[in-house]
C-alpha cells in the first residue's frame, strides 16, 4: 500500500483513474473511507487520490511540528499534479481552504462540504459536545465518544431506524481507529500562524459549491450560509434528508453535482 512520509506524518493514499485530479480531503470524524463510494465512481471521468489525515486510518504523527498545507503539496508533488480540484469534508474542508488560499495557483475547483470554518460562534449544544467528547476521551470511553459523535452528527433527532445500520458501523469503526492509535506529542504549524479563514475568504476567485445536508447541526448550516454570501463564485446545494457527511447518505445525488461541478 503507498505511504508518503512527509515532515512529522507518515501518510496512506491511494490513487485511481485518468483525466484532470480530485484530491479528497476527509472529515474529522471519518477517515478517507468515507470517500468509497465517490473515489470509485469519479475516477472513471478523473484522476482521484484520497488519503487519511494524520491521526486517522491508516496514517500516523511521528512527532515535531506538521503542517497540513505541506503535506497536500507534497503529496501532489509525489503525484506528479500540479493543480487539482479538491473535494473536502468538514474538518478537512477548514484544511482546504487553508491550503487554497496559500496556494490559489494549485486548485481548479473546490467543493466543501459541511465545511468547518476554524473561529466561528459556537451554539451551546457543539460547546456541551465539545466538553462531553473530551470527558469520554479523558476518561478512555471510547466506545461512548464514538457513539455521541454518531449522535451529534450522522443521527441528530431523527429514528435510528430510518438511517442504514451500515452507515452507523462504518462511522463508529472510523472514529474508534482514530481514538484508540497512540500518537506522540506534535503541534500543527498552520493553527498558531495564518490569520483567520473568515477574513480571507473574500480572497478566493475559483469557483466554489457549497454542500449541506438538510439535517446537518445548525452550525454548520450557518457557516454554509455565510460561504455562500461571502465567496464570490459560489454556488449552495441542500441535501435533502442528510445530516454531516451527506456523501454517505445521498451518493448518487452528490455524484452527479460533483460530476457537473468538476466538469464545468
């Protein structure tokens, strides 16, 4: 399997297909699996790469200072690409935008969907969350902070009976890979030293499509909202009956507006 080692990480990607590239960012409370079904069926029209961030999957820290915004330009270095489209979910959207607007030369075409923002006015139920989730993880409870970020995110008040059991494993297995992987101590170079997203996005020109799902936390629907009025060349979709990471919950749909956004 290929492993890029990068300046404090040790990254898997995997690549497929031929035409212009789609790098595929994952969110934070998934790992690249949640690009299954997307990275099979846009590479018979792309050339695609999906990887696991640092910490999640099957890619570890290996200590020191890291810098996400290196490491996408080394991997597509390794790849031989040198501009790309990027798909990029929640955590990973935040990720990208950082990388965008450090190097704008490099991206095409960015769709984010339920992207975090970084400095944002958080509702008290993400800040409850928040301090819930790291009681749990303090405490060891793995299996208990997985199943609340189920909660919070994929469920929220909707019949557990009307989402597919396999959506819910796959999220657990995820989150359950990322909590129980030792990690050494690291800090992350972009955090402490680039200004905030919300005052850069004005500075963005390439087009951008703005994907949320209709169930998704209110958060996230504002921060969607707030793309959507602040990015010049941005076009919003809702996804209909969807929550966080609406990919695995309405493929098809969310296939043919990536095919129409990264075709145009």
């Amino acid at each position: 399997m290929p492993f890029l080692n990068v300046s404090g990480a040790t990254i898997y990607f995997e690549s497929k297909g031929h035409g212009p590239h789609i790098l595929l960012i994952h969110a934070g409370i998934a790992d690249s699996r949640m690009w299954e079904n997307e990275f099979h069926s846009l590479a018979k029209q792309f050339h695609v790469t999906r990887f696991d961030l640092p910490g999640f999957g099957q890619s570890s820290f290996t200590g020191g200072t890291f810098s996400y915004t290196k490491l996408i330009n080394k991997l597509l270095t390794h790849l031989s690409i040198n501009q790309t489209h990027i798909l990029a979910a929640s955590f990973g959207g935040k990720i990208a935008l950082n990388f965008v607007l450090e190097h704008p030369e490099r991206c095409l075409r960015l769709a984010l969907q339920s992207s975090a923002i970084g400095t944002w006015d958080f509702s008290q139920e993400l800040q409850e969350y928040d301090e819930k989730e790291e009681q749990l993880l303090a405490q060891k409870r793995f299996e208990q902070a997985a199943e609340l970020n189920y909660q919070t995110w994929i469920l929220r008040d909707r019949n557990p009976e009307s989402l597919d059991p396999k959506l819910k494993k796959l999220v657990i297995d995820m989150q359950m890979a990322a909590f129980t992987r030792p990690e050494p101590p690291f800090s992350v170079e972009e955090e402490a030293s680039m200004p905030p997203i919300p005052d850069r996005l004005s500075q963005l020109k390439l087009p951008v499509l703005v994907i949320i799902g209709e169930n998704d936390v209110p958060d996230f629907q504002n921060i969607s909202e707030f793309f959507n009025q602040t990015i010049v060349h941005s076009e919003k979709m809702v996804i209909p009956n969807a929550a966080h990471l609406a990919n695995l919950e309405a493929p098809e749909l969310i296939n043919q507006l990536l095919i129409s956004f990264f075709h145009s």
